[in-house]
C-alpha cells in the first residue's frame, strides 16, 4: 500500500507532497477541489512512476499523445522530476522507492530503494548496486549483492527494468510488483468499452480491453462479477464473452426479459448504457483485479503482494445518484487501494465519519500556482461543521474558492510559531551558557580563597 507519495516538476506538482507528515494515505483516497487545482494531475503522476517502474515511458506518453517536455512544470527551469514513494507491506515493514527521472532521456539517473532505512538498491554515478539471493539457495539465506556500470547500458524509466524477476531482495520484488499492479482509469470512456479487444491484462485506460479482460477470466473469476453486477442491476443474468474473427473478442448481457422471440434478451456491449459499462469496469478492475502475486526470491518467507493501486477521475461520472451509496461501499472494501477524484457530495456524503476525516484530501493552487494538499477535514473552519453536517453536506457548505487563503494562513502561523519556539529555544541556550559562566566564575573565586589568594576579577 502507498502510505505517502512525494513528487517534484510534474506539470502543476512542485515540490508536492500527500499527505503532509505525520499522516499517511489509507487504502481509500478521495481526491477534491476545484477545476484546475491538480486532481488529475496527481493520478497522471502516480500513474507516471508505474510506467518509469515498468520501463515503458515511451509507449505511455504516446498513449496520452503527451512529448516528454510536457511532463516537467512551466514553474520551474530544469529537466529532473524527482520522486519518492513510500510504501508498507505486512512482512517487510516500510519500504521507500525514490529517485530523479530526466525528461530528456527518460530514465532515472539516480534511485534508491531502502527497506526499514537499510538500502537494497541504489543507482548513482552510472553505477547501480542491488543486493539479491543467488540461484539455487534457500530463501533465508543471506542475500549478496550484484553491481552494474550503467554507462553501457540501454533502458528507460527505472533501473527495475534492468533486473530479471525472481532474483532480488524481496523489497525491490515488493516494489517491482506493486508499481506493476498501480492502474489508471482516468480514461474511463463507455465509447471505449463498447468496442472488441485481442487481449487485456486489464481493461486499459478507457476500458478498451474490457471484453478481451472479461473473456481471459476463469469460470469462478466470471460468476463473482456476474454476482457483484446483480447487486446493482438485478435484471442482469449472464455475462457471455465470445472469440470473433482474427482473435477478437466480443462482450454481451443477458437479461432476464424476454425478446420478441421468447428467447432470453442478450445485448451487446455496443447496445450497454453508459452506467452499467462503467459500473461493470470499475467492478472488473477493483473487485477482480489480478491476484496477489507471491515473490520468489525473498530475504524471509513467501510474501504476498498487494494487489497494488487503482486510479479512478470523476468515479461519480453517468452513474445514477440511487447506485452510487453502493458503489462507495465497494470502493472502500476493495481488496486494492483505491484513489478516486471527484466533484460530488454524493460520494463524500456516503463515507463514514472517520473515512472521511482520513481519506478525503483537499487539492488547490497556492499563490504561485503549484498544487498543493491538505487533509479536508482537518481544517479547523470544515472540521467545526463535521459534528452538525454530513460529510457531503460539508462540502456543499463550504466555499472552495476562498479555502485555499485559510490553508495558506494556517502554514504562516505554523511557520510563525515555530520561529518563535525556535527563537525560544536560542534564548534557553544563552540563558544556559550564561548560567554556566556565571558558576565557573564563583568556582574559579571559591577555589582561590581556598588556596588563601585574593580573588582576581578582572582575571577571571
């Protein structure tokens, strides 16, 4: 899981960080804010380092018809974008992943990945260090280490893509998977979702491989969703997936009513409406997902890893109001980490108090135009009506526009306060320094009229 997620010179991110010490992100986030404040700026970024991870940063940008300049910030003068994430995992504690990617040869030229503060892998000074257990021994054997010059070496995004799976600290295995595992849906696009796909090893960005996803399911993996989409849709019977010609695969509902043949209604994805594909996406990526993965090569036991981080912008979009408490409810006991983006007191509404307080983050521009991040509850003119409101109704009380003069007052006062316990402390320090002065003196003036010599003032 993603516990704190710190980047700098993304577009509009600059020297951003979420959640500010000492919180840390739970297993469901809710991004909100204004047009424009960065919300989709933070799940392009998140989905940016699991594409440097993967080593594939090229086919990403083309996917998004973005040029390498435009990941950097118009805010700032330079071509590294810096990073860190950090996440948790149950058998290996914390584990950070961080480093500076250049825009202009797309790849990392330094990382480091360090569990619990002990450094597994590191990359500097076109040499890379990464410490592994060797083929053929035990799982708790002693790993060693194996160091590469990176000069002659050709690779983009991370230095991860160099290493072969099933030979590395389990750490850098726990961080290889989990940045594997992070997807977007930012895309989201029932358009996209109505078409026939090859192959998915998940839905894609805008749901384009939904029904090649659905087709490559097992029978058990196929009637879980079928179940899960009842509960939304209860006229819905059967989800059927068909090979078409050259390998394409082909998506279809059966409902339980009846056609002008007497035969059961099957309708095409084609035909779908907008809110049952995209509830049906959501479903397919977030409830099913790919399986925790168990890493091979390990400092300890087998472990386990999560079934990584799902991005979703505007969840709320072409789902009925009636459908969306449930969908919540869903989102928020997903097996992944979730992080979604809206515009909506509907779904705000629908979360628990203490969700709330903890998920829900508060994106805005400061006066320099970077993106910043703030727990919304914790402002202390929000979180005065948490006790009468509802969450949603919160929102809807509160106006966003002037939000951001309150956060920025409340850091100066922080920042004041601060310099002046700093300014405090100095002082205790040269009260302290004088306090001693004064006792070596009257030590030094005790000590001579012991020895039966006159007390030299001046001298002392």
């Amino acid at each position: 899981m993603i516990r704190r997620f710190e980047i700098d010179n993304f577009k509009s991110l600059v020297d951003f960080s979420m959640p500010m010490p000492p919180h840390e992100l739970g297993r469901f986030v809710c991004l909100i804010g204004l047009n424009g404040a960065g919300k989709s700026t933070v799940l392009q970024a998140l989905d940016f380092l699991g594409h440097v991870g993967s080593g594939d940063v090229s086919e990403w940008l083309k996917i998004r018809d973005w040029l390498a300049g435009d990941l950097t910030s118009r805010f700032l003068k330079k071509h590294l974008i810096t990073f860190k994430l950090e996440f948790e995992f149950d058998q290996l504690g914390r584990v950070v992943w961080e480093g500076s990617f250049n825009s202009v040869f797309q790849r990392c030229t330094s990382e480091l990945i360090a569990v619990n503060g002990d450094p597994v892998l590191i990359a500097k000074d076109q040499k890379l260090f990464a410490r592994l257990v060797p083929a053929g021994t035990a799982q708790d054997a002693s790993p060693t280490s194996k160091n590469f010059e990176l000069q002659n070496l050709s690779y983009e995004g991370s230095t991860l893509s160099l290493l072969k799976t099933g030979r590395w600290h389990a750490a850098i295995e726990a961080v290889r998977e989990s940045l594997g595992a992070l997807k977007s849906l930012d895309m989201l696009s029932p358009q996209a979702m109505r078409q026939r796909s090859r192959a998915g090893v998940d839905i894609g960005y805008g749901g384009e491989r939904l029904s090649a996803y659905v087709h490559g399911m097992d029978a058990d993996g196929k009637q879980r969703l079928l179940s899960l989409l009842q509960e939304f849709y209860p006229f819905v019977e059967g989800l059927t997936t068909r090979a078409v010609k050259a390998g394409w695969k082909e998506l279809s509902v059966g409902e339980r009513y009846l056609d002008a043949a007497d035969k059961p209604l099957n309708t095409s994805a084609k035909q779908l409406n907008d809110g049952l594909l995209r509830i049906l996406a959501v479903l397919a990526q977030v409830e099913i997902g790919r399986p925790a993965e168990a890493t091979s090569s390990a400092t300890g036991p087998s472990l386990q890893i999560p079934k990584g981080c799902v991005l979703f912008d505007e969840i709320e979009n072409g789902v009925n109001p009636e459908l969306m408490k449930r969908l919540v409810e869903k989102l928020i006991q997903a097996p992944q980490q979730v992080m979604v983006t809206t515009h909506s007191p509907l779904i705000l509404n629908y979360l628990p108090i203490k969700t709330a307080e903890e998920s829900v983050m508060l994106l805005y521009r400061n006066g320099h135009g970077h993106t910043k991040s703030v727990r919304f509850f914790d402002l202390p003119s929000v979180h005065r009506k948490l006790g009468l409101l509802g969450p949603g109704e919160v929102f809807v009380d509160t106006d966003l526009t002037h939000l951001s003069e309150e956060v920025e007052q409340l850091q100066l006062t922080a920042a004041e306060a601060a310099a002046r316990g700093a300014g405090l402390a100095i002082e205790r320090v040269v009260e302290q320094i004088e306090d001693a002065k004064r006792l070596s003196r009257s030590a030094i003036r005790k000590a001579r009229r012991s020895a039966g010599r006159p007390s030299d003032e001046a001298g002392e």
